[in-house]
C-alpha cells in the first residue's frame, strides 16, 4: 500500500483478499471478515468519511463490472466481494444511509447493466438492494433526481428480472432468475421508499405491479386459489433467504423452484402492496394495473380478471376498498368513445360485478355516483351502437349494485335514479352519432335500463338470477304455484331491512305499458310482474301454498286501526295509487289505435307539468294544505321514502302530452284499429293475473271495475267486420282467463266453472300466445310479437261463447272470502265494482292525494278518518283535524258518541280567540304580541250528531254493521 494512500481506501483495500488467492475464493466471496468489521466501525463512527468510502467502492464496481464482462475471474470475484462490503455498510450504518444511498444505488445500476446474465452477480446485488430498502425512508429520492433516476432503473432491471424467459431445456435456471428479481421488488414493496412520497409512488408501482401481473394473469385459475390460501395460513417461502445465503455450487442436484414457488413469492408481494396502499396510493395502484394490463395484453383473460378485481378488494384496508370498484367505473369512462367493445372493455364490465357480488364488504363508496357513471355509459354506448356487446355486461354492473345493502334506502335511491333516466329517455331518446332515426337507440337504452332495475331488487334479495316457476309466463296461471307473500315464511336469502321501492317511484314507468315498441312493452310487463310479486307492499294481503287468498284479521279493539283502513280503502297508498295507474294503461293498450310517444304535440293544459298525472279536475273533500308537503316529503304509509323524484322539465312536459294524447286516443267501442297484437293480449293477462294473485284484496277492488268497462268495448253490432270480431273475440278470451284466476284465488268454484265453460268454447285460432321465458337482471334479445292472423273470408272466425260480465261479478261479491276481506256486504260491494270506470277517472284516483290526505294515510297515532266524516255537521269532529296532540281510542270513542260525552275540554267549547283564524299584523306600533283578526268565525249552533247521522255516512260509503262484521271493518290491514 502506498504510503500516502488515504485511511478509507487503505480500509476498503484491507477487505479483500491477496490478488493470488483471490479468485479462489469461492464458492462464497466474502470478504476478510475482521478487517470488514474495522470499516463498519470506521463509516458509523465517522458518518463524513461515507460520501468518501461510497465514491471508492463505486470505482471498484465500476472496474470490475469492466473487466468481469469479458472473462475476467479476478474481477469477477472482486466485484461479489465488493457488493458484500456496500451490503455490510448498508445494514452497519442504517441511521446513516441516505449518504451512501446515491452511490449504493449507482453501484448496482452498473452492476445490473453490466452482468444482468450472471445469476449469482444479480443475487448479490439483490441482497444489497433488499437490505438498502429495508433501512431507507425513502425522503432521500424525492430529494436527489439522478438518485431517484438510478433507482427506477434498477427497479426496471429487477421486474425484467422477474419475467425473463431463460431459454433452457431445465425450467430451474428460468424460475431461479424470476426468483431474484421478485427478492428485489419484495424488498422494494417493503420499503419506505414506495410509500413515502405520491410524487414516487405512480413510477415505482407501475414497474412493480406490471411484473407481478405477469404471473398472476399467465396462472391457472386453481392454482391463484391455492397459492392464496397458502399465503392466508402465513406459510412463509424458502427460497428468497435461502438463495441468498447458499451459492449455486451447493445447491447443485438438488429440486430447484417450481413456477408455484414464484406465483407464491409474486402473489406475497402483490398482496403486500395492496395492504399498505392508502385511498390514494390505491386510485394509482389501480390505473398502474390497468396500464400492466394493457401492456402485457392480457385483457381477454376474463377469469383471472375477476379474480385480482376480488382479491384487490379483499387486500385493501377496509376504508380503502372503494377505490377498487371506483377506478374500474372511472377506467370504463375513459374508453367510453371506442366504436368497438374491446377486450379491455369486457374485462372490466365483468370485473366490477365481481367486486360487488364477492362477500367482502365497502365501505365509503358512494353508489349513486356509481350508479350515475354505469347508466352515462350504457347510453353513451348504445349511441355509438344499439347493439353494443358490451351493454349486458353493463346491465350485471348495475345489478350488482344491489347485492350489498350499505343504508337502508339504498335501493329506493338506486331505484329512483334509475327511474328518472329511465323517464328522460322514454320522453327524449337517445342521440346518436349517425343522422338514423334513434327509435332503435331509445328502445334498447329502456331495455337496458329496465333490466338493470329489475336485476337491481333481485340482487338486493339474494336472488339468484335464474328462471323459476314464479317469473315463467303461462297462459293460465297455475294454482299449483307457491305464491307465499308472508316474509316470515320466506326464505332467509329473501329478507332484507332494506325499505323497497314505492310505488311513487314505480309509478314514472307505468306509461311504458303504452309504448310504440312491443320489445320495450314485453320487457316492461315482466318488469312490472316480477315488481308485484316481490316487491310491491302487500298490507292486508296474503297467500298461502296454494295461491288461494287468505284475507289477514283485522286488530280487534282498535279503533284507531280500523280507521287507519278506512283511510287507505277510500283513498289509497302509494301501491294502490300504482294499480289505478296499471289498470288504465292496461286499458288503454288494450283498446287504442294509437301507440308509443309523439314529440310534436304540445302540452295540454289540463295536465300538470309536474308528472304525467292529468289535472281532470282533482278536488279534495277538505281544504287543501297550501303549503305543500311537510319538509318537502310526501307521507306514504309503507314508510318515510322521500317524494316521487321528478325527472327533467321537457321530459315531464313530453311526457304529460303524450298521456293526454293517449287518454283522448281511447275508443268507445273495441274496433279493428286497435293497434294491440296477440302478444300485447298476452302481456295484459299476465299483468293482471299477477296482480290478482299477489295483491288480491286491492286487485279486486280497483280491477273489478276495469273489467267490466273493458266488456262493455266488446258489445259491438252484429254488422261488425271480421276484423274486429277476431280482435273480440281475443279480449272475450282474455276476460275468460282473468275470472278463471279471481275464481281460484278467491275459491268461487261457481265463478271457475263459469269461466272455463266459456273458454271451452274458444278453442280455434286466435288464441292468446305463450309468453317466452323471462330471466330477470339479464338483458334479453329483442322479442318479436305475435300479430293477428289475417283475415281470409267472411266467417272465418267461429262462434264463442263470453263469460257474462254481470253473472261473473254477482257470483264474486256473493263470496264470504270476499266479504270477509273487505269488510263489505253484497251491495257495498256490487256498488263499488259497478261504478262507472273510466280511464281518466283511474288517472285521477292514481294522482297523489293532498297533504292532509297524505297525513292520514301515515302510520302516525293521530286519528285518520274518511273527510266524508268530516263533512258532518259537528264541531267536534270537525276539530280533530287541527289538533295538535295525539288522538286515542277514547276521543275516537266520544267523537262518534257525540259532544256530550267528550273528555276533552277543547272538544266542548270553541276558544274564544282562534289563532288558526288569525294573522300576525304587520303594524311596527302595535304589540310583537299582538294578533290581527283575518276573520271571525260565524256563530253556529251547537250540533249533537246523532248515532244515525254517522251510520248514514259509512253506508253512503258501504260500510256498516251487516253480517255481524265490525263497524269500522276494513279491507286490508
């Protein structure tokens, strides 16, 4: 050693052995372990010489990665010696490490440059590498470029490492070579460094995760599973620390690593990344994955796909997991414009449902963003092409929405977007890039939009998405079919907390029964049915085994019930608004010559342009709440859902049109114009036969008197064409098949008799057409309809016979099972189902009642009673309505007794000032106290209402004491 030679190097010198024996050093390489202890003592003593000793080790490496390229054994023994002694410098002076950082790094860069095919060189270096990573925090990086350049390069080394395709007959070599660069990213995934700084995170991850990715998408589906067990029961790999530790020479003719051995340490990594990843760092762990993807052009891998999906949320910290599901929407806008479905496209359609369906619970994830993003999509892609591929996938995304229940109106909010696009669209369609008309585009993003919805509820119930027996259409419905409407007798996959959809919300839809295209008015009608069958609230109804009607017992001694009923008899919940709004479109597809939507007609003022209820002179039996709805909400008896969200303004104004059009479109007389096929005969028996068998109470009294109306449009003259007698003869077969199910549901044998002696009769051409099978949540191919067959010579339709409309209804509200479930006798009820239907008057009893209406029809204790009471010359009924205290059974009690019996002072005598009558005044000198009179109340005499008057009222309403039943009886619970 020269004399003037510096302490450092005279240091780094000592460690290594002679030159003569120095390539005989191995099979280790290690340098002379005593002086190597003097320079660690030397560097952490004196942290100022480091920058010196890093700067004489680099130029050792530097000339010995020079001279071990071309063969050279000294300087390749040199070279493992020195990345031994950077190694020892690195663990030794840990506190210290950034100021070796730049020239450990450097070291390696050319190391891994230099002799990336010598596998014992690279382990060594990656032994280095992996301990630099575990002292280092990472601030040193973002502090120094050319270090942060240095060490993306040897990361890139490393990932290409970890994927080389070693060409040999023995797969040892290749899995050993993927092993050391996976060391490396392990180490790199360990460390501070990946984690400190966002700036350094997105380039780090994307190097890292594209290799790992590499084994993951190129693996079996099985083998990803038990490679994830495995790492779940912690089972650690021996081949990382075992490589490092024994040399090549040792190892010979033993079993190298198999491929699992490197999915294993791959799997490791990746799953360590995910769960240190805060929600940031997994936003961009999620776009470097799908750059991977894209990058390694695996896409088309759909299995493998939904499994990293599933195991990325399973990964993440619980308050990061919404990452995942919302990079894969935010992903799927980004390529929203493509004009193909790619693959790219399909991988992630099928990955988000994967996300939502797995048993792994999100949480702050904010559905109706995602919701809103998926619908925007399915639109946008049905404007590049009505038959996108990609669009079924789409309408699962939207289903799976549902299978996670994170609020308990969650699916009403779900539900209520959906409807308001849904409504948008009906009203407006879909614009396209092409100058074709957008009928095709409107009725397929309905169609989409109408299978999300449905497949939406279902998933919120654990349904599984398959064909059975309640949801498979059938000319007659079968009496055999389980219809158990009890949610105690459900299964438990069927019970939910979540609130269901009104039927305020449902309500926007209804028009679709009325739409131009049969597709969209086949897939509306299954929508609707599989709506009554499980999801529309049943107060008061139930079936049993056998789909026969069982009526619920009213509460006895409740009074305040039993009015509670009456209420909802004479007006109706937010379900029984719904069935008059079904009844009168069904009415109306089943008689008008003119469907779907027309854009040119201009709003009529007698509808309303806040929906597309008409304003047919709707008047309250009581002055109306001008102030509207309280806190902006309407009150609905099925629960606290907000009120009927309104779609757009022009959408509700179109929509508003085009029911006046359709309501003035309805003819007197059923003709050959109609514009109805067999098909749309055959959708209007499954809807009602739907209806009657799972709300049969409501569906008796609201579907009676349509049914008579629609006869009495089949009464035509005996001169009338062969045309319209086919097209009679189709609704006589109809009315034959809905008596059929009210005499099975309601066990009127008479009434079944009736009904199949009938349909006997009407055994030749035309008769109404099978339903195909319906899938829920499953965007189907387009259905073609079944039209009439043509007319060929004048008698050419046989004779029939019809059910006699009044016969039928007489033998119906003869039926104890029928009285008994309403509450009423035989002429209350032949009354009520003989008034006079028409289409604007279901229109106008399917609008929403006023306010005070809707206060009685919640499930407050305060006293509901029919305003017929009201009307009631009685100044104590009349002053129920303003109090503001709860009303019990005894003030229910001593209001129909009279006023003399009454408990409650308020109910004697009248206050002698009334602040219900006054204003505050508005002059600044008088008293803030003080009360202007608006107007005073005129005197009345003192009225005791008698026990007749009251019984004249609740007959005039068809409710009385008859059959021994209660005085307040009601239909349904």
């Amino acid at each position: 050693m020269h004399l003037f030679t510096p302490n450092h190097v005279s240091l780094i010198a000592a460690c290594y052995p002679s030159s003569s024996v120095l390539a005989s050093s191995g099979p280790e390489y290690r340098p002379n372990a005593q002086e190597l202890s003097k320079l660690t003592y030397y560097a952490a003593n004196r942290p100022g010489k480091i920058n010196k000793l890093g700067g004489e080790l680099e130029k050792r490496v530097k000339a010995g990665c020079h001279k071990a390229q071309y063969g050279n054994a000294r300087a390749r023994a040199s070279l493992l010696i020195t990345l031994s002694v950077l190694r020892a410098l690195a663990v030794e002076c840990r506190r210290d490490i950034s100021l070796l950082s730049p020239a450990l790094v450097a070291c390696l860069k050319v190391t891994l440059d230099s002799l990336s095919s010598d596998l014992e060189v690279v382990a060594r270096a990656a032994s280095v590498f992996t301990a630099w990573c575990t002292f280092t925090d990472g601030h040193v990086i973002e502090a120094d470029s050319n270090l942060a350049r240095d060490y993306l390069a040897v990361l890139r080394r490393f990932a290409q490492l970890s994927t080389a395709d070693v060409k040999s007959v023995d797969h040892e070599l290749r899995n050993r070579t993927r092993l050391v660069g996976l060391a490396a990213l392990t180490g790199a995934v360990s460390s501070e460094a990946l984690y400190c700084s966002s700036n350094q995170y997105k380039p780090q991850v994307s190097i890292i995760s594209r290799a790992l990715l590499f084994h993951v998408m190129n693996a079996e589906l099985s083998v990803l599973d038990e490679c994830a067990e495995a790492i779940k029961s912690n089972a650690t790999s021996i081949y990382l620390a075992e490589f490092r530790s024994r040399p090549v020479i040792e190892r010979h003719g033993e079993s190298g690593p198999s491929s699992f051995d490197v999915l294993n340490t791959s799997l490791r990594a990746l799953q360590h990344m995910i769960q240190h990843s805060d929600g940031a760092q997994m936003g961009l762990l999620m776009l470097a994955t799908f750059e991977g993807l894209s990058d390694l052009k695996v896409w088309e891998k759909l299995d493998q796909s939904r499994w990293l999906a599933q195991k990325a949320c399973e990964w993440a910290q619980y308050q990061y997991r919404y990452a995942v599901p919302t990079r894969l929407v935010e992903q799927l806008l980004l390529i929203q414009d493509s004009s193909i479905c790619t693959s790219q496209h399909r991988a992630l359609a099928t990955m988000v449902p994967a996300v939502f369906t797995s048993p792994v619970p999100l949480v702050n994830l904010s559905t109706s963003d995602i919701i809103s993003n998926l619908i925007t999509l399915v639109l946008r892609r049905i404007s590049i092409d009505p038959q996108d591929a990609l669009l079924s996938s789409l309408v699962e995304c939207i289903s799976s929405l549902g299978a996670h229940i994170y609020y308990s109106d969650q699916i009403q909010d779900l539900a209520s977007e959906l409807v308001s696009r849904l409504v948008t669209v009906e009203m407006q369609g879909v614009t396209g890039r092409d100058k074709e008309p957008g009928d095709r585009r409107r009725s397929q993003a309905i169609r989409c939009l109408l299978a999300g919805l449905l497949g939406l509820m279902r998933a919120a119930d654990g349904s599984q998405v398959v064909a059975d027996d309640k949801n498979t259409p059938q000319n007659i419905p079968s009496s055999s079919i389980p219809q158990n409407n009890d949610p105690s007798q459900r299964p438990l996959s069927h019970l939910s907390r979540r609130t269901r959809v009104s039927g305020e919300v449902w309500h926007e839809t209804l028009s679709l029964l009325c739409d131009g295209d049969y597709s969209v008015r086949s897939d509306y009608a299954h929508t609707l049915v599989d709506y009554l069958r499980k999801e529309i609230p049943k107060r008061g109804d139930m079936t049993d085994e056998n789909g026969v009607r069982r009526f619920r017992p009213l509460i006895e001694g409740s009074p305040t019930h039993q009015a509670n009923n009456i209420g909802i008899l004479s007006y109706g919940d937010s379900a029984t608004r719904s069935l008059h709004a079904t009844h009168a479109y069904l009415f109306i597809l089943a008689t008008t010559s003119s469907l779907g939507i027309s854009f040119n007609s201009t709003p009529s003022p007698a509808y309303s342009a806040s929906g597309d209820i008409p304003s047919i002179g709707v008047t309250a039996p009581t002055p109306q709440n001008e102030s509207g709805p309280v806190n902006g909400h309407s009150t609905d008896p099925q629960g606290s859902s907000p009120a009927r969200r309104s779609p757009g303004l022009l959408a509700r104004i179109r929509k508003s049109s085009n029911a006046q059009r359709l309501l003035e479109s309805v003819p007197e007389k059923v003709s050959a114009a109609a514009s109805a096929s067999l098909s749309d005969y055959a959708l209007i028996l499954y809807v009602l036969s739907a209806i009657h068998e799972e709300v049969p109470t409501r569906g008796l009294l609201v579907g009676l008197p349509m049914l008579m109306a629609l006869h009495g449009t089949t009464d035509v003259e005996d001169g009338t064409n062969e045309a319209s007698k086919q097209r009679v003869k189709v609704i006589h077969e109809l009315l034959a098949r809905v008596w059929l199910v009210l005499g099975r549901v309601w066990e009127c044998t008479e009434l079944v008799a009736l009904a199949e002696k009938a349909l006997s009769t009407m055994e030749a051409a035309p008769t109404l057409p099978s339903l195909p099978e319906f899938i829920p949540g499953v965007l189907r191919p387009t259905q073609t309809e079944v039209r009439f067959p043509p007319i060929e010579a004048e008698g050419a339709v046989g004779p029939w016979s019809s059910v006699n409309a009044e016969e039928a209804l007489a033998i119906l509200v003869s039926s104890k099972s029928v009285q008994d479930a309403t509450g009423l006798d035989r002429q209350g009820l032949l009354r009520r189902c003989s008034a006079k239907w028409t289409v604007d008057t279901a229109l106008r009893d399917s609008a929403d009642r006023p306010s005070n209406h809707r206060m009685m029809e919640s499930g407050s204790p305060l006293l509901k009673l029919s305003p017929a009471l009201m009307a009631i010359e009685n100044l104590s009924l009349q002053s129920l309505t303003r109090s503001v205290r709860g009303v019990g059974v005894t003030d229910l009690r001593d209001a129909l007794e009279g006023r003399a019996g009454a408990s409650n002072p308020a109910l004697v005598r009248r206050p002698s000032v009334s602040t219900l009558e006054c204003s505050p005044s508005l002059d600044l000198r008088s008293s803030p106290l003080g009360l202007t009179r608006s107007r005073s109340r005129p005197k009345k005499r003192a009225v005791t209402s008698s026990a007749g008057e009251v019984r004249d009222v609740l007959n005039r309403l068809g409710i009385g004491k008859q059959n021994g039943s209660s005085l307040l009886k009601a239909s349904f619970q």
